[in-house]
C-alpha cells in the first residue's frame, strides 16, 4: 500500500477526526484554517481517493458527500503489514519493532493478541 500524499492525507484526517461523511466545502474550510487550499484542487484529490477506492461518495444535492472506506486504524495497520513485508526477516524486523515499543503499547499488543485469540505471554 503507498502512503496518502500530503493534501490525500488531509483529506482523510478531516473524515476521520469527523466521524462522518462530508463535503468537499466541509474539508477545504477546515483545511484553510491551517493552510490555503483551493477548492477544486481538493474536489480533484477526494475524487481521486474516490478512485483508488479510499473513499465513497453519495450524491446530496448539488454536492457529494465522502466518508471513508477505512479507518484510520486500518490504514495504520496496512502500512505496517507492508514495513513488515519489506524485509528479507519478518521476525526479526517485527523483534526491532517490539523493542522500540513503549510499556503501554507491549501491554495493548498483548491484550490484541489476547483478543484476537493467540496467546500471549
């Protein structure tokens, strides 16, 4: 999976931190709070995200409405799945991994492994 782009990225923590699905007048104000955006510039990326099935869209009156396809927990999870996978070692790059990790996180990665069904030590 290749990471959103810069304005891609935006696009889709607007959605996400929203909860919601939203206009493309919605992000491009939120945007311009922190930034200049143009609004067609932003109507071209979330139709783009549209495209490469990032997001959905439904009509509502003259506008679309976009929500995500996935969450950003999803998308985290995707992007380290294809880390893992860019190594001749997954064990030994997910032991880096680990190592790296706070107390608070091993102890989450434990209590998934315990929810997912696989044990943990």
């Amino acid at each position: 999976m290749r990471r959103l782009g810069e304005l891609e990225a935006e696009i889709m923590d607007c959605l996400w931190r929203w909860g919601r699905s939203a206009t493309v007048r919605e992000v491009v104000d939120d945007i311009n709070l922190r930034r200049p955006a143009a609004y067609t510039t932003v109507m071209t990326v979330a139709s783009i995200l549209h495209g490469k099935g990032w997001l959905t869209r439904e009509k509502r009156g003259q506008a679309w409405l976009y929500t995500p396809v996935r969450s950003r927990e999803e998308y985290s999870a995707a992007l380290m799945e294809d880390a893992l996978g860019a190594s001749q070692d997954r064990s030994s790059a997910l032991v880096h991994f680990v190592e790296a990790m706070t107390d608070e996180e091993v102890a989450a990665l434990r209590e998934a492994l315990r929810s997912s069904g696989r044990t943990a030590p």
